[in-house]
C-alpha cells in the first residue's frame, strides 16, 4: 500500500454510537420481572466492582435491583498467542485474550472505565463502546499511551448486546489485530433463565504469511484493506471451542450463546450444524425472530442466540460462509443425554454403490504426527468432493480407494495436480471422470500437501510410499505443472 493510502486510511474517523434515551423496557428477551432479592454486597450508592470473564465464560447474572457505579478496570496488553499449533501472532487485546473481556452492567448504571495501556506496549489505544450514548462510544476519552491510564463514566441507557473495540487510527488495525469484545446491559429485572450462558466471537486475521504458513506472522495492511483474511476465527485462535475445549449442555438445557462479530470487515453468519435456533434477538436488541437456521451479524454487531437441543451428540458450530469455515471458524457443542432415534435415526444401511470399490477399513493415525496431519487435512479439504471413506462420488468426483489411477502416477505428477489443479478427463478403475476440474491447493503448506498425500497413499486400501515435505518443496518451485 503506498503512503498516500496508509495517510487517508489513519485519518479515518472512529464510528460513534447513537442512541436515545429511554424509560427501561419490559419486553427484552423474556424480562423476569424485578421482585426478587437484591443479593448485592454493596449498598445503594457504594460503587461496585465488575466481574470480568474471558470466552467462553460469561459473568454472573445480575442480583441488585436499583442502578449503581460500576467499576471497570481493563488492561490493553499487545500479546504474542498461537493462531494454530506452530503459528504465532502478536495480538493486541483487552485483556490479554481474544476477544477481550465479557462486560456485564444493569440499564441505568453509571459504568467507570479505567483503561490502563501496560508499559511494554508499544502503540496507545483506547475503547469505543456501542452502548455509549454519545460521540465517539468513549474513544476520545480514552485515549491512553503506553504506561498510561484513562478514565471515563457513562450512563447505560439502553439494554442490549453490544459490541466494543479501540477506536485509535486507524481502526481497521486495531480492530483486526484483536481489539474487541462484548458489552451485555441488562433490563431491570435481568434476562430469562438459561442452563447455560456462552461467549464467542467471530474475528478476522490478515497475515503476511499463507494460511498455515508457520512461525511467527505479522500483520498485512494491504489484505485487510482488500478484505482478504488469511484467517477467520472464533475466540481469537483455530480449535478454541473444539475438543476439551468445546461448549457443552445435556439434553434438554436451555443455552444462551452472546455471540458477537469483532469483524472488522466480513459478516458473519453463524450456524449451528443439526439444530434450529429457538431465537435470535438481531443485533443484541429487543426484536427476535424464532425457529432460525443462521444468524447473520454484521461487523461490529452482536446477536444474543437461544437453542435447546434435545438430541445428544457433537454439533458443529460454523460460519455457514463456508471458505470462512475451512479458515479456522469452526467450533463443537457436545451435548450428552438419552438417544432420540424418533428425532434422528442412526444409520440404517451401509450397502456399497453398485460397481464401485469398497472402502477399506481406515488405518491408525495415532501417534504418528504426518499421518494425523494428513488425515486433518484431508477431512478439511478433500473429504467434500472424494468423501471420508475415500470412495468418492459417482460420476462426479473419482474414488481414492484402491485407486489405479494413484498407483500409476509419478510422486512429482501428484503434487503437481494438488498444487496446480487438474482438468480433463481421467479414468480411474475403469470410469472416466470429467465432470468437475481438482482446484489448486496452493494455500497448503509443503508439509499439508506432503502429508496429506502420503494419509491418501497409505489409506483406503492403498499400500504406496510416502511423499516428503522436500519433494513438494521442488516440484513448488517449478513454474509449470508437472505433467
């Protein structure tokens, strides 16, 4: 990007936030009527301090039933993390984490921030909150250097989810570098009962290096002005809700997911694989829609989502966007309780595709690290089309089982097609196949490419030797595609 455009781009604005004051409202998400026992330890007119929490977590219900002072205390800390295993990044964060912390306040509170900027910082930066009523959320008033700390007040005036980040110019940098995260202000009375709350946030990442290029990577201004993310994200980080890690419920509970889009430049559109959302209340406000297949929120917008599920098993969380997906936004909610086979069966018939092979039970991958980042990769780029088991799809995609057609390839013929793409008939066991082009992998890594071939050469009934990270590296750096 040349001077000329990094100058405009550092002039432009923060967005402020408007709204209107307004009497408290009684029909936000299933307000619960306030005439419960004020349980709070601080009296009317004591300030009190906020519980802060990092994704997923999200703080405690609020018990007080008058407004009070509300003390917030957030740390901007510049933080190199892991991206991946073997990927790192220097995130800027509220908190030391993406996204940063989780604000809980009352409607009406007068909520004081105290933004503090650690010394071993190198850049200032502030806050914009959208559930500021007033210009510029804040950020004008936080302006804070490293070393330094700043503090404001502001009135929550309007219940709702909301979303804040640093609005510092330029914004775009702050913003995609993971300075964001979400403001819950409660209605008088609170929220309905849920089993369980939930905080994610859906981010993007623009990187110098490829998509799983290792080491550490810098920011790229000019793929971020282009809306171009190496990466995008739940909760700042490729398996941040998988695995241990995943959300999970019983059957049965009722779950509330704060969901919010750091951006700073995509939608998001977040969907739940195998279930259908009880409600989303569109943009953290007072209007809900049921019964929704994706929820759609914007850059710099927050949807609070509703689901029960009364069916056990792992649900995939996703941006149904799907290229954003295979980026890195992809999440679990394990669910335990009873099987529901009424609700959905269990498989009821395996029979092969007459005349085509039969897969071949799939082999061990653990522990032996090129085969299970073989198996990853492929689960994540070419299961799609050739399909898990490897047998592919009838005239459409070729099969990988006992494959002809792999056994008579060159080493240096294969990796050519992964990188360059294939077009054209082939035929393999006997059928020609020629109605959809192979794509190029070239956003695969040496050691992705080698590793995956070699999963695919061993797996599905073939019995063929391994392809190096070394060969890939040579055949990458020949300008043509191999024949």
């Amino acid at each position: 990007m040349d001077s000329k455009a990094w100058f405009l781009l550092s002039l432009l604005p923060a967005v402020a936030c408007h709204a209107h004051a307004a009497e408290p409202q009684d029909d936000f998400i299933e307000v619960v009527p306030d005439t419960g026992p004020d349980t709070t330890s601080a009296p009317i007119g004591h300030p009190v301090m906020a519980e802060l929490t990092s994704a997923p977590e999200v703080p405690t219900k609020i018990s007080r039933r008058h407004p009070a002072r509300v003390i917030v205390n957030l740390t901007v800390n510049e933080v190199e993390r892991d991206i991946a295993p073997g990927i790192r990044y220097t995130f800027w964060t509220f908190g030391g984490q993406v996204p940063g912390k989780f604000i809980r306040v009352r409607q009406g509170d007068v909520v004081e921030v105290h933004l503090k900027n650690d010394p071993s910082n190198k850049l200032p930066h502030s806050i914009e909150l959208h559930a500021v009523t007033g210009p510029g959320g804040g950020s004008a008033s936080s302006f804070t250097a490293p070393g330094q700390e700043s503090k404001f007040t502001f009135r929550a005036t309007l219940p709702g989810l909301y979303i804040y980040d640093d609005a510092t110019p330029p914004a775009l940098t702050q913003v995609a570098n993971g300075m964001y995260g979400l403001i819950l202000v409660e209605p008088p009375g609170g929220l309905g009962p849920v089993a369980h709350e939930y905080y994610v946030m859906q981010g993007e990442l623009y990187t110098t290096g490829k998509y799983h290029a290792p080491g550490l990577q810098t920011f790229d201004l000019e793929k971020a002005v282009d809306e171009r993310p190496t990466y995008v994200l739940f909760d700042g980080a490729e398996g941040s809700l998988v695995g241990d890690k995943a959300l999970t419920a019983k059957t049965g509970d009722t779950i509330r997911i704060y969901f919010g889009n750091g951006g700073p430049n995509l939608d998001a559109s977040f969907h739940v694989s195998g279930a259908i959302l009880d409600r989303v209340y569109a943009d953290g406000g007072a209007t809900s829609q049921e019964h929704v297949q994706t929820a759609r929120v914007p850059p710099g917008g927050a949807a609070i989502i509703e689901l029960t599920l009364d069916a056990p098993g792992t649900y995939a969380l996703i941006d149904r966007a799907l290229a954003r997906a295979s980026k890195g936004a992809a999440g679990e909610l394990r669910v335990e309780g009873p099987s529901r086979d009424d609700l959905l069966s269990p498989r009821q018939a395996a029979l092969a595709y007459q005349g085509e092979p039969v897969a071949a039970p799939p082999i061990r991958t653990a522990g032996d690290p090129v085969l299970e980042l073989g198996q990853a990769t492929f689960s994540r780029t070419c299961a799609a089309c050739h399909l898990p088991t490897g047998l592919g799809v009838p005239n459409v995609f070729p099969p990988l089982a006992r494959s002809d057609y792999l056994a008579s390839m060159t080493k240096q013929q294969l990796i050519g097609q992964v990188l360059h793409g294939l077009t054209g008939p082939i035929t393999v066991l006997g059928t020609t196949y020629d109605a959809q082009p192979m794509p190029s992998l070239t956003f695969l890594s040496n050691d992705e490419i080698a590793a995956t071939l070699t999963y695919v050469r061993a797996a599905f009934g073939n019995a063929l030797p391994p392809i190096t990270t070394a060969e890939v590296a040579s055949v990458r750096g020949q300008t043509s595609s191999v024949p």
